[in-house]
C-alpha cells in the first residue's frame, strides 16, 4: 500500500505527509511532478524520514500507480460532483484489507493543497474517498489529511503488504482468478480501445478529450480482473488489426 | 467538548490545531502559557480560522481545564511508564460520549512540540489517550495528532455538546447523580487535603511536592462524583479546623 502527492506545493507540507506515513508504518511514497526546489527542500530537512530518500518521482500519475489495482483519490466533495463511487474514511480500511488479501496493490492518491485533484486525476480513481469533515470549513491541510487516512487504516490493514505475486502488471498467466488489473494495465486497455474508436471513426477529433476520459472512469467503475483485462485487449488488440488492414 | 494546547511554540503547529478543529467542527480552544510573539502570528495569520481569535488563553493547565469533568491527556508511551490508566484512542469515543451524556465536560490535552506533556501536565489528567503510531516513529506532529484525534471523536461525539446544566463548579446542588466533579473541584479538593497532611504534620517539607502530585493523581483516579467530592471537602475542611484550633 502506497501514497502518492500529486504536484504538492509547500515542502513542509511533504514533510509532514512524510512523517505521517512513518508514524503509521507506511514506507512507499510517490511523488508526481513536484515543485523541483520544494521537493529538495523537504527531501533535505533535517529530520526527514528515510522514506523521502527512497520516494519515486514521477512526471505523471499514471506512471505514479503504475502497478497499483486499487487507485483510491482524495478530496471534498463542497464543490465538485463525484464521477465515482464515494467512500467515507471510517468506511474504507475493509475494501483496502480486500484488496491486500487478494493479492493487489493500493494507492491512496492525495492532489495539490490549493485545489486538491483535478478531474482528470480522479479519472485514475476507481473510488473517492471522503473525509467527513464540517461543512463550514470542509478543506484540510495536506499533512493532516494524510495523518487522518492513515490513522484511520494503520490499525486496519498491513501498510506493507507486498502483493502475494508481485510479477509486474502484464503476465498474468499465473495468477489467481479474481486479482484487479492494475492501473497500467488499464491505462493499456484504455489506449487500445482508444485506437479503436479513432480506427472505427467513432470518435470525432473534438470529442476526442471527453470520451477519453469517460473511457478511463467507465474501467475503474467496471474494474476487471486481471484475466478479463487481458481478454478485453486481446479482443480490442484484434479488432484494431482488422480495422487497420 | 473542547481542546486544551499547553505550551505551542511553532505558530503553523497552532494554525495547523485550529483548522482540525474547524474542520471537525470543534470550537472551544484554550492555551497554556503560548510564547507571546508567535501566539499573536498564528492569530493574526492570514485563513486563520475564528475560534483562534475566540480562544481561551491562562498560564497554567489548571486554569484551562477549570469547570472539565474528564480531562485527557495526549502522548506517547515510548519514553514514559504512565501514571493513569491508558486509552487507546480508537477506545476512546465511547468515554468521551459517556462523559458529555452524563452532562460532563472534557478537555482534550496537547503538549508542547518537542517534548510533549509533562509529568506535573500528565498529573491533572485521568486518563492518557494513546495514538497507536509505529515503534520506529512514534512521536507526532502537534497538528497532526490534534486531527488524528479530532476526526476519531467527531462522527462519534457531538463536538460542541454544553454540559446539560452549567452552573459552575462549586454549586452542586442541584445537579444530577454521577456526574463527575470537575477539575477546578478536584483542585480544590487536593488543596485543603494538602494543608490538612501539612496541619497533622503527615508531609515533611521535602516531600511536599511529591506528595502534592500523587495526589492529585489519586483524585483523578478516584474520579469521585459531584456530590462525593463536596462531601470529601467537607470533612477535610472540618479536619483542618480541627487541627488548626
């Protein structure tokens, strides 16, 4: 189970997160397209946790989850109309521990402190998980919401836990019925039918955007399983040859 | 129900503590003896939320938690064998739900960055709330523990219940059964138990302090209700009119 911050802005705010995750036992952090000098900066404080040192860094958030088959976002609700199923914190620590039981990999996604994850991010998202917060003041401080999502799990899942076969995402060939393709592979799914829909004329240039990415939320809402993954490229990787011929 | 910092001395720590609370919906702050420039930083900040500037401010915990019928302290038990019983925090709603039915009032209590509560802090507190963190990492951020804790009550207790009847400490009178006395009561209680070991010679000048904490240990153990702490002050104060003729 990992975390990863997209694009945080204040060092001490990654700091924080840092400490967070140390206190509650979690190790695996990563780091999308952070403010270069900021990210130094924290990874250089004094104090700093080991698990900055070893964070990954990565330009975007598919790369970020690469690997992951549950992809669990942050964030209020006040302004914004969810896309996906909504769970609340106190609710979430079952569906994680399932998810670990079963053999796959959990990130636990947290956006920007000015806006918080935009559409697009939640797009990677099979599910929002909400804080319950006060609705006068519904918007919380990065490192505190980090500290309140792992308190809430620590005691409730193995923060460590490997995947029981950790093969990387594209041989599936042994593994067992009923495992979540991971992010990557639904990132590869995603890119398939996507050439397919362009292939078949279905998708006129100007809606091209908009139907990426309801392609991306329709998959993380059907969430396949590994198997069914391969089988739905292995039929898109056909019919796109068909197409093309 | 409302939370007690002793001593903060990093204005954003402060800031940090007071948005949790306004994102949890809890709004009666007191603190301890805050070093005065950053106290006025943290207040005057920019999005500082409204209970900062409605906060309480006393130099000592005993004024703070004055008219509080449970107060918790908060800390971790890595450096410290503990005096009072210990509560693990995901334990601790029920307790605090209990307290404000029964028409009680509790103090939530934070000690200062580096060093957390003190051993004399810890003595006016019945019970020590316990965040379960990692053995490797225990300590916390102030801001972060108060959200921990703040977003483990809120779905449980009602943040800002008043006390059913709120007369003040000393007017027992009229107050129902089983509620426990208050922290000022207790002190009250501890002072003229103190001047009676003094008046029978009981303390010896050296172990006055030693003797006043456990005390006031004692006390907080006990627990004794309303009622019962009136009737402890009156026989001491019937004792030490004795001894003092």
């Amino acid at each position: 189970m990992g975390v990863v911050l997209v694009s945080p802005r204040n060092p001490l705010n990654i700091g924080a997160a840092a400490r967070a995750m140390a206190n509650f036992g979690f190790s695996r952090l990563a780091v999308v397209a952070p403010y270069e000098p900021h990210w130094r900066e924290a990874r250089s404080a004094v104090g700093a946790p080991e698990l900055l040192a070893e964070a990954k860094q990565t330009q975007g958030l598919s790369e970020a989850i690469a690997g992951c088959t549950l992809v669990l976002g942050t964030g209020t609700l006040t302004h914004r109309k969810p896309e996906q199923r909504v769970v609340r914190l106190p609710d979430l620590a079952p569906l994680v521990a399932a998810e670990l039981e079963r053999g796959g990999s959990v990130a636990l996604v947290f956006g920007p402190e000015k806006h918080g994850l935009t559409r697009d991010d939640l797009s990677y998202c099979r599910l929002l998980v909400e804080i319950p917060t006060d609705v006068r003041q519904p918007s919380m401080n990065l490192g505190q919401a980090v500290a309140v999502c792992l308190y809430e799990l620590a005691s409730r899942v193995q923060p460590d836990a490997q995947p029981a076969t950790d093969i990387g995402p594209l041989q599936h060939g042994n593994l067992a019925d009923g495992a979540a393709a991971d992010a990557e592979t639904l990132e590869l799914v995603a890119g398939v039918v996507e050439q397919v829909m362009e292939a078949a004329h279905y998708s006129p240039a100007t809606m091209r955007e908009a139907n990426r990415h309801d392609l991306r939320l329709m998959l993380r809402r059907l969430a396949p399983g590994r198997k069914d993954a391969r089988r739905i490229l292995g039929l898109f990787r056909r019919i796109l040859w068909r197409l093309q011929r």
